[in-house]
C-alpha cells in the first residue's frame, strides 16, 4: 500500500509541470464564462471504509443544478441510485468541452496527494455506504481512484452493479503493474474521447 501511495506522488510530481498549467487555463475558462460563480464542484463521495470526504472538480454546470435534477429525473438513463442524461440542458458551453476532454477531473490530483483518493481504483460513489448491499462493500476495502477497470472497459454507459464486480475483481487482482496498465489505457481513452470518466 505504501509501493502504490509512493507511486501515485511520484508520478503526480513528475507531470505537474504538464498538468498544473492546463489547471490554471481551465479555471480561467469558467471564470470567463461565469464570472461570479466558483471554479471548482465539491462532492461528497465514499472513500475507503465508508468515510464522506470532498471530491474536487471543475464546475461543469449551472450552480443550482442539483435543484434542476428533481425536474429532469424522467430523463434519468441509468438505474438508481446513478443519475445520467443526455445532452444534459444544465451543462454550461465551457462544461461540455470539459467533460468531453475528461478535464473536468483533472483537480482530483488534489485529491490524490491529500491520500483521499489514488490515481487508480474504484471510483469513489456520491452516495453514502449504508446504500451498498453487503457483497458490495468490498470495494470500500481500498482507496478509490481516478480511474479503474470499468473506465476502460464500459466508461460511464455501464450500470453500478456492473461496475461494483469489475471494481471487486480490480481490487482482487490488484498490483502496480495492472495500475499502470490502467492508467495507460485510460489516457488513450481520453485521447479518443470516449465517452467521461
């Protein structure tokens, strides 16, 4: 576990030069569009033995957006307790180039070096433990991630259930060199814009 942490720093540190400055331009960006907003979402999501944390991201739509979601819930594209639409009308201009280009996750790097969250592992969920059957839990057994299996194998088109089993059988199989191979996979992903993570 420490091998993995170490890893996740090292590797952190070693792009900041790449990633610290498209940071900066996509907060400029949004300030641009939205001058009196803020730059960044935080989300409470679930992290490793059921602990709430704030998940850092772009704000990539329109601040009352949670109020909208009562409204739009007929258009909900994914079973419960997952929420996703198409062509979602309360996704800003600047938000829907983010999200396409997976850039809206890039400030999770903070969470990275916090220790809240790994560059690889299951990606942490918005809603609380007491919401996971039991055969679920296990993947509150590691620190979530940035990406996992099911970021390279279904993205966000596949179900919860779907992605709990490829969750359990990363962790399972778990070691640096399926992380690597992940996160590999995941950046040519992106490259092709398929689909968000």
């Amino acid at each position: 576990m420490r091998t993995k942490r170490g890893l996740d720093l090292l590797i952190v540190t070693l792009i900041s030069p790449l990633w610290a400055p498209v940071l900066a331009l996509c907060a400029l960006l949004i300030k641009l569009e939205s001058p009196f907003d803020p730059v960044f979402f935080l989300q409470q999501r679930t992290g490793k033995g059921g602990r709430r944390f704030s998940m850092y991201k772009f704000r990539t739509m329109v601040v009352n957006a949670d109020e909208l979601k009562e409204q739009l819930q007929h258009l909900n594209e994914l079973q419960y307790p997952d929420f996703k639409i198409s062509n979602d009308p309360r996704i800003t201009r600047v938000g829907w180039f983010l999200r396409k280009t997976s850039l809206d996750e890039l400030p999770q790097l903070i969470n990275v070096i916090r220790g809240d969250m790994s560059l690889v592992g299951p990606r942490p969920t918005s809603f609380s433990s007491d919401t996971y059957q039991l055969w679920q839990t296990e993947r509150l057994d590691v620190t979530p991630g940035i990406t996992g299996l099911w970021q390279i194998v279904g993205r966000g088109s596949t179900e919860f259930d779907v992605r709990l089993r490829l969750d359990i059988a990363y962790i399972e199989h778990s070691c640096l060199w399926l992380d690597l191979q992940i996160l590999f996979r995941t950046f040519s992903c992106v490259l092709r814009q398929n689909g968000t993570l």
